[in-house]
C-alpha cells in the first residue's frame, strides 16, 4: 500500500463516527502503527512537478521541511506560485442538490 498520510483527510460531521476514529484514513492508521524507523515508512522527499514556492509551503506546514523541490517551473509573470485571495459573498446551495456555490468566489476566478 502507498500513499501520502498527510493529505486531505476523511470529512466527518457524525458523533458516532468520530467516536470510532472515522476520521483517520487507513494511511495514517498503518503510519502510526509501525515505529518511525520501520523499513516500510519511506518519505519520497524530492518533488519534480511543484513550483518551489508551493513546496516550500508544504514542506515548512507538513513535513517538518523534509521535502525538496527539483523541479524547474518558469514563474508566472503576475502572480507568486502560492497565492492566497480572499472572496467576499456567502454559500448558497442549488434547491435540486446538497452541493453549495458562491457566486462571488466564481467572479474572483473568472
């Protein structure tokens, strides 16, 4: 099995599931379970698809700055790679699903 403990992990709103740990994924119960120098723990540290800047981020959050970027990416001639933008306005949800939307963010974007 192989995968990233540390990515996005299970939504969970019920107090029953969050009682029984449903909210940990399978990756990071296997990584707790085994001690830190285990053989089967292996951290692929060297990133060759990520600007710098957003790894740098990640690594500094996440990884006890462990990653490395390798990659090559030209920069973008407006915006730094990792930019954070805020978008005023409120969630609406569509009468004809559970999914919401919020129109202003949509305007930010576009």
């Amino acid at each position: 099995l192989a995968g990233d403990h540390m990515q996005l992990e299970p939504e969970i709103v019920s107090t029953f599931a969050m009682e029984k740990r449903l909210n940990v994924s399978l990756l990071e119960r296997l990584y707790d379970h085994y001690p830190s120098d285990h053989p089967c723990k292996i951290l692929l540290c060297e990133n060759y698809r990520s600007h710098q800047g957003i790894v740098d981020f990640t690594s500094q959050l996440f990884y006890d700055q462990k990653l490395v970027s390798s990659g090559k990416q030209p920069p973008h001639p407006t915006w730094y790679p990792l930019t954070f933008f805020t978008a005023r306005g409120e969630d609406t949800q569509d009468p004809n699903s559970t999914s919401y939307y919020n129109n202003y963010e949509v305007a930010e974007i576009i």
